[in-house]
C-alpha cells in the first residue's frame, strides 16, 4: 500500500514567504520560522551536539505532513535534516538554512495487550514508551538512556538492556509507515516492500522517514537489576566480562570504567575515584535472577550494591534536563576483554582530564547473535562484545582534544578489524561508516538506495550512496 501527496507537485516557489505560506495552508502541524517568538528556545533544543540555524521547523502531526515536506524540499532542493530525540553524535537532526522535520509533537502509541504489538509515532522516546508498556507488565527492548528518540536508535538497531534476551530492537519490528523521497507513504513489512523492510533494519535514515513503528512486545514486569558498582581494577574488569558472557541469556549488562559521580548513595571517599559501574537487567523468574547475579557480587567487596526487584523502566537513570553536553565517542566491536584489555581501558581513563570519561562495554550474543546475519541490515551478529570511549564536555574549544583522546584509547584496544555500530558513529568520514556495514551488507544496501532514492536526497545521516548502475 502507498499514498503520495500532489498538492505540492509540481509548483513553482518563489520565495521563503511563500514556502511558508504554501506549508501552513495544507500541513495539520505546524511550521516554525525565525519570525516566531518560539524559534529560538525550539532550534536550541534540535540536536544535543550541535546548534544551527533551520530555515523552518517544521512539527508534523501525521505521516502525510511529512509527506507534503519531503515532497517541498525535493522541489526546492532545501536540506532535510529529521528529529526524533535529537541524539544524534554526527548532529545530523538539525541544519543550517534548510527545513528540520521535529518529529517532538508525534507521540502516538496504540497497545494491543492481547497481540502483544505496538504502533508508535517516531517522537516518542525510549522512555516514554516503555513507560506506557510498563502498565501492562510489557517491554520493548531500545537502548540504555531515556531520552533517546525511538526513530534514530530503531533504525540503526538497537542494542540495550534486553538484547541477549530478546534481541537488538529491529528484531522486535513487525512493520512500519516510511515516506520515500518521492512522497509517497508506504507500509512496509516482511510481505509488502521486504527490501525496504530489510534495509530500515539497520540501515539507518538513508532509504526514507518512519513515520510509524510497529514493535513486538514482550512479558517484562519486575526484573532483577539495577547498579552494583565494584573495585575498577583489571582482575575485576576481566572477571566480570567473562561472567557477564557466561550468563544465561535473561542477563544483559551495560558496564561502565569511570570516576564515581558525586550521588548520594556513593560513598563520597569514592567520588572521583575511577570505579567499575554496571548496571544490570535479568527479565524472568526473580528466584533464578538472584541466583544468577550473586556471582557477580562476590568478584569483589561491592562499593555500592542496589542489584534487586524493581520495575524494567526504573533501570533508566535519571537524567538532568538543565545538562546538555557535547559527547566525543569512538565504539568498536572486539573479541575479548581480558586483563590486557581491561587495564588498557583503565590506563586510558585514569589518564583522562575531562571532567567525565567513561570506557564501556557491552556483552553480546545471546538472541541477538542466534538471527541469520542476512536477516537485516545490522551485520554484525557474531560480535561477541561492544566497547566503547566516551567524553562528555560543555565547552565546544575542547571538542579536538577530546575526539582525538576517544579516538586513540579505541584505537588502543588492538582486535578485529575495526567494526562499529553504527548508531555510535559520529563524524568520523566515509572509511568508518563503511566500517558499520561489511561489503555484501553494504552492496545490497545500495541497490535498495538506488531503488527507493536514486538522487540521495536523503543524505544527511552515515550515508550510503546509491548503486546507480
């Protein structure tokens, strides 16, 4: 099924006035220009990396209001830059001089209890839909921070807190609404555009805009999880990573090599003190969770153990909205974290002057690796463990000293071949993001480019050119 729009077809724009004039008369939503006493509060929240000047932000308020904008800025050859959460590392959710697509004011979510499905508009974020499927003891798996906008992280895959147990979150994607650069909207699923189905499943934002998600939900109520913060030091880092994979696949873990923050439930001869922090989900029976992370509270004398029952969306941190800071991030996927390893993430962190550094790690397998790495457009199946280097900082001056610091700690970790994911790429050249996608994956996405996008209108995301051939 498709619809297109044509009221825009064709027609000739003489001036921003008129963009403005032409949109406002035929979109539901609403069109935001510098004129508008709220223009500067909105293209300051677009994006947390970056700060830029839109022509118009535009808020849609369904699929074809998305459509009427994408078929303008063909027409007009204006930058389409598109919003979800605005967490995107590259600062691809805003633009200077073009239209920003702010998808904040589309926030739909239908549950169907008994299917276990959910239809959700792409401005929600993870948290916000995970706490609506909390009141009915359900769960989608995204990733590990709330804000994060549902549209950028499903389209690169998705990899959080249930993805040994259920899967990256385009293993949970039953279908979807996508407007492709000529306008029209389509459903897609695994019987109706199956291409396009296959390459929106990690491809990223190169093939059109979902609009609409249709996830798989799952049976996730009380878990066992939440923070246990233990010594940082190799023998424990190692320990740990080794446990973690050893786990049943109703484990996943988000570690975290950092100087302890300054909360109160820390005590504060820790604050500052490089620490090994993990937080920690087991979705099944809680008798056999507690059996299963006992092991880990024993790698070490606990600095701080808040490892119990709690509800699946409680494992989200609070986060501050007064806090915006720029992030350098370099992330690689490797094979091990042995001792070796583990101290060189310590090295690195201790030898940190930012006021926040963190190296990370992710344990996979599980669900994630048992689906066929053809099966979608993330490829990378068979990784065993995800790290990553990580900055945050205030000041924009510093932006260079922090990338190259990122940049050389991942570079330190010496294993395979350099791939990535590629939702954790920021500007970092076309070399890289090839790096997120293997030559077959990569080949077979360009086909579906030249297909749904021959011209790369959609262009402003870790772009996959057309095989126009």
């Amino acid at each position: 099924m498709s619809l297109v729009n044509s009221s825009l077809t064709g027609t000739r724009v003489d001036s921003p006035n008129a963009i403005v004039s032409r949109l406002r008369g035929v979109l539901r939503g609403q069109v935001i220009t510098a004129a508008d006493a709220d223009y500067e509060g909105i293209r300051m929240g677009l994006s947390r990396e970056v700060v830029r000047h839109p022509t118009l932000i535009v808020r849609p308020a369904d699929a074809m209001d998305v459509s009427h904008v994408v078929s303008l800025a063909r027409e007009t050859g204006m930058e389409l830059a598109v919003r979800s959460g605005g967490h995107s590392l590259a600062g691809f959710s805003t633009v200077d001089d073009g239209i920003v697509l702010d998808f904040s004011q589309m926030k739909g979510l239908e549950i169907n209890v008994e299917e276990r499905t959910a239809w959700a508009e792409a401005g929600l974020t993870a948290g916000e839909y995970t706490l609506a499927a909390a009141e009915h003891g359900l769960a989608t798996g995204f990733g590990d921070t709330a804000s994060v906008g549902i549209g950028g992280l499903t389209t690169g895959g998705g990899i959080g807190y249930l993805v040994r147990k259920y899967g990256l979150t385009i293993d949970n994607l039953l279908a979807a609404r996508v407007v492709t650069a000529d306008g029209q909207i389509r459903h897609v699923d695994a019987d109706t555009h199956p291409d396009l189905f296959w390459a929106i499943r990690g491809g990223g934002g190169n093939f059109g805009i979902v609009t609409h998600f249709k996830y798989q939900l799952h049976k996730v109520d009380t878990i066992i999880g939440g923070m246990l913060i233990l010594p940082a030091t190799a023998a424990v880092i190692a320990a740990f990573a080794a446990q973690a994979e050893a786990a049943p696949d109703e484990l996943s873990t988000i570690v975290s090599v950092m100087p302890a923050p300054p909360m109160p439930f820390i005590p504060a001869a820790y604050h500052g003190q490089v620490v090994t922090l993990a937080m920690m989900v087991y979705t099944g029976d809680a008798d056999e969770g507690l059996r299963v992370v006992a092991p880990f509270r024993r790698l070490a004398e606990p600095i701080v153990d808040m490892i119990g029952p709690m509800p699946y969306p409680d494992i989200y941190w609070p986060e501050d909205p007064d806090f915006h800071p720029v992030t350098a991030l370099r992330s690689k996927f490797i094979d091990r974290i042995d001792e070796r390893t583990a101290q060189i993430m310590l090295d690195h962190v201790q030898a940190s002057t930012a006021a926040m550094t963190i190296a990370e790690f992710r344990v996979l397998g599980g669900a994630m690796a048992r689906i066929p790495v053809e099966a979608t457009a993330f490829a990378h199946r068979s990784s065993r463990i995800m790290a990553s280097f990580i900055v945050q900082y205030e000041d924009h001056d510093e932006a260079a000293l922090h990338n190259a610091w990122v940049a050389a700690a991942a570079a330190a970790l010496d294993q395979g071949e350099g791939a990535v994911y590629v939702n954790f790429v920021g500007n970092e050249g076309e070399a890289r993001v090839r790096d997120a996608y293997p030559n077959a994956t990569r080949e077979r996405l360009m086909v579906v480019k030249a297909k749904y996008d021959p011209t790369n209108f959609f262009h402003r995301n870790q772009n996959i050119a057309p095989n126009n051939t």
